[in-house]
C-alpha cells in the first residue's frame, strides 16, 4: 500500500469515526436532558421542603402550603410528603376540613413508619374539629369527631410504637 492510499484510508477511517462520534452524542441528547431533569426535580423537592418547614416555624400557614403544593408535580420518591405539608399549613390556619382531606390523602399515600406521623395529625385534627364543633353547641358532632380521633389514635401501627418508629420521629 502506498502512503496515498494508506492517507487516504486514514483519512476514511477518521471520518467514520468522526461520524459515529456525532451519532452518538445526538442520540445521548435525550438520556443527558432527562438526567438534568432528574437532578432538578431532586433539588427543587429539597428545596420545597426546606421552605415549607422554615414556613411552618416562621408561623407562615400560607408560606407552608404554598410550598407543599411545589412538591406535587411528578413526587414519584415521597408523594405523601406534598399532602402531609399542605396539612399541616391547613391546620396551623384554621382550616380544619382542608387540613383533614390533605391527611387523608397523604395516609392513602404513604407506607411503614411514614403513616405514625400523618396519624397523629389526623387525630389532632379530628379532636380541634371536635372542639370546634362543641364550641358551636354542637356536641353529637362534637362526640362524633373525638371518637373518630381515639379510633385513629388506637388504631396506630404496632409499628409506630417501636424504637425505630421513635428513632425517626
């Protein structure tokens, strides 16, 4: 072979892979976008529950609302946790009824030792809407939610009265 053709060859071969190299980083675009996504979705879970906790501690309801309804879109790792901080903004405003639908859900949501918190602030929920209703003068309804509260309180996980349930709380 002659150094022409051997050039030549050379030539052919860097513009094959040249070529294969372009491929390659177009069709890694889409796995590369979708990574950058993962990532940011993390942080901004972070991010939101960071701020809804600082809310709730500021005495900021609607900041900690606010904030748990930014952990909803697409919470594929802990979708209880948008519910459960909505809740608890709920319930520091005085929205009892909200504050209960958001518990609700998020117990729908969540497993294990995540259900011993959601529960206990269901059942705070259900007496403060018993106390409520007493205030009004309205003590079967008053009756009826503090015995859906001890319901709830007694029907806690065994597991919620562990070390590690106690560990974790």
């Amino acid at each position: 072979m002659s150094d022409q053709q051997a050039a030549a060859a050379m030539i052919a071969a860097n513009r094959r892979r040249a070529t294969a190299r372009r491929w390659i980083g177009i069709a890694s675009i889409p796995f590369i976008i979708a990574a950058a996504l993962l990532v940011i979705k993390l942080l901004s879970m972070v991010a939101a529950a960071h701020t809804a906790i600082t809310a709730h501690v500021s005495d900021d309801p609607a900041g900690t609302i606010a904030a748990a309804q930014w952990q909803r879109p697409a919470n594929w790792f802990e979708p209880y946790k948008a519910p459960y901080n909505a809740g608890v903004g709920s319930a520091s405003a005085g929205a009892l009824e909200q504050a209960r639908a958001e518990f609700e859900e998020a117990l729908s949501l969540a497993s294990g030792l995540e259900v011993c918190a959601i529960r206990v602030n269901l059942s705070l929920v259900l007496e403060w809407m018993g106390d409520a209703a007493f205030a009004d003068a309205a003590a079967a309804q008053a009756s009826a939610f503090w015995q859906e509260a001890l319901t709830m309180t007694l029907e806690t996980p065994e597991e919620c009265r562990s070390e590690e349930a106690d560990r974790q709380s």
